[in-house]
C-alpha cells in the first residue's frame, strides 16, 4: 500500500467514524436534561465521541499494513485511550471557556459568535490529541505517538471549528451536527496523515515479491524489519529471519543493520552489517528489494 493510498484510507475512516459519532452524540444530547449538571453531561458526551472516534482510527494501522491481528488491539486501545480524552477534551474547552470569561461578559455577541465555539474547540482539539495519540502507545514508540498526537491535535482543533461554526453560520442546514462531526473526522485524519508523513525519514517501497508497491513510513527510531508480523516493517512470505534487519535513526540519519548474518542484507549490492542510507538506495533484504526514497 502506497502512502498516498494509507492518507485516502486515514480520511475514509476519518468519514466513517464521524458518521458512527452523529447517532450516538445525539443520543447523549437527547438525555441531556437527566444529568444532574452540564458538566457530567460534557463528560458523557466526550467519552462517547472519543471512544467512537479512538475505536475507528485505531484499525487503520491493522487495515493499511494488511495485518489483521493488529485491528482488534487497535481497536480496543484506541477507544479506550479516546474516551478517556473525550472527557478530558470537553471538559478542557469548558475551562477555556472560563478563562474566557472575561470577554464572554463583554458581548453576547462575541460570546456566541466566537467566545464558545472558540473554546469547544479548544475541547475538540485535545480529544483529538489523545486519538492521535493511540497508535504510538499501542507500538510504544513515543516518536510515532508524539506524531500522531500533533496530527490529532491540529486536525480536532479545524475540525472543531467547523463542528462549532457549521450550525452557527448555517442555522437553515439540515442535520448541522451531522455536518460537523464528518468534518471533525476528516480533519483528524486528514491532518494525522499530513503530519506523519511531513515529520518522517522518508519511504521504503518494495519493488518485487507479494508485496510488490507496499510502502513504509520510516516515522520511529527503530523500526525493525522481518518475517515476523510483529515487526514495524513485517514482510511475511519473504525468506529471511523473523527479525532480520533494523532500521535505525539517529540525528535525524537513517542507517540500515543486519541483525542476522545467516542472510545476506545489501544496500546498492554492497553487503553491509551497518551502512548510513541516502535517498536512491536500494537496499536488498533476502529476496526483499526495497528502494529508499523521499517521497
């Protein structure tokens, strides 16, 4: 799978996770009156929309590395890590909204124009960080979570916005909400896979065997390459050891290792053990072939 292939994929899912939101926040807001205050209500509300949104963006590195034992755990952590940050988002854009106070007294005009849709926002934009945020804690790559977190960050903040200002600017549009929550949904994924991409090491796509056009974001620091499907770079069907090669970051240099010299590994036919790589390398993996590029 390309990585332009991996962004269609990340907004899709993006799409789908808001439509799955829609409903379900609905629900939530037709209960409204039985909370005892709006706070638990605010809490309710996030945890529900985060742990949708966590749920459907954490399959996307199952589905786009075609490893299926990955979606259940991605699943699973992802709506957990989300509906933790669903509450804490929207309970966060109401303390902005406190802060706002201030100003808020000033007008109601910019109170509801721009004062509370502002600080919702500012809620939607942390859930978004704790969505992001989800993958790197399931790899347990701190790079890659610091990464997704950024991407969910600034995703939930546009989104937001538009989930704020769409029943706002269009009071006589049909089902605003619904509007609102796609939008929010494909920001985060549009901007997660903007964000990935513009703060990786660059691409290893394979040029031969089963996989023949699957590409790797180089995004951790070590990323490990192999038979095994726990791997960062996981090629099964390719003859060589379980763990058999590692890439390496250091200073911001990629440097590919053998990690078993019972099969060859080359970088532009030279047998290495270590070998700092640049753009244009094609490195050789066993029977894997693998050329090193920028985009």
């Amino acid at each position: 799978m390309t990585t332009l292939a991996r962004k269609l994929i990340l907004a899709a899912l993006g799409i789908l996770a808001g439509a799955a939101v829609w409903p379900a926040a609905e629900l939530v807001l037709f209960f409204q009156p039985r909370f005892a205050s709006y706070l638990p209500f605010l809490a309710v509300l996030g945890a529900v929309t985060g742990l949708l949104l966590g749920a459907v963006f954490g399959t996307a590195e199952g589905i786009t590395s075609r490893i299926k034992s990955r979606i259940p755990a991605g699943l699973a952590l992802g709506a957990l890590i989300g509906l933790a940050g669903g509450a804490v988002g929207l309970l966060a854009g109401q303390a902005a909204l406190w802060l706002f106070g201030e100003a808020a007294l000033r007008s109601y005009r910019s109170f509801r124009t721009v004062v509370l849709p502002v600080s919702r926002a500012v809620g939607w934009a942390v859930l978004g960080l704790f969505v992001g945020v989800g993958e790197g804690v399931r790899a347990a790559s701190l790079k890659k979570a610091a990464v997704g977190a950024l991407g969910g960050l600034i995703g939930g903040l546009a989104g937001g916005f538009a989930l704020e200002y769409a029943a706002l600017l269009f009071p006589k549009l049909a089902y605003p909400r619904l509007l609102g929550f796609l939008i929010l949904g494909l920001a985060i994924g549009v901007f997660y896979g903007l964000v990935e991409r513009g703060l990786s090491y660059g691409v290893l796509r394979l040029l031969a065997g089963p996989l023949k056009g699957k590409e790797f974001l180089l995004n951790q620091r070590r990323m490990n390459i192999g038979q095994a499907r726990s791997n960062q770079i996981a090629l099964p069907g390719y003859r060589m050891a379980d763990r058999q090669a590692q890439i390496r970051i250091r200073r911001g240099e990629v440097s590919l290792a053998n990690l078993e010299p019972g099969v060859a590994v080359l970088v532009n036919e030279r047998k290495i053990q270590e070998s700092r790589l640049k753009y244009g390398d094609v490195l050789a993996i066993g029977p894997a072939r693998l050329f090193f590029k920028y985009e």
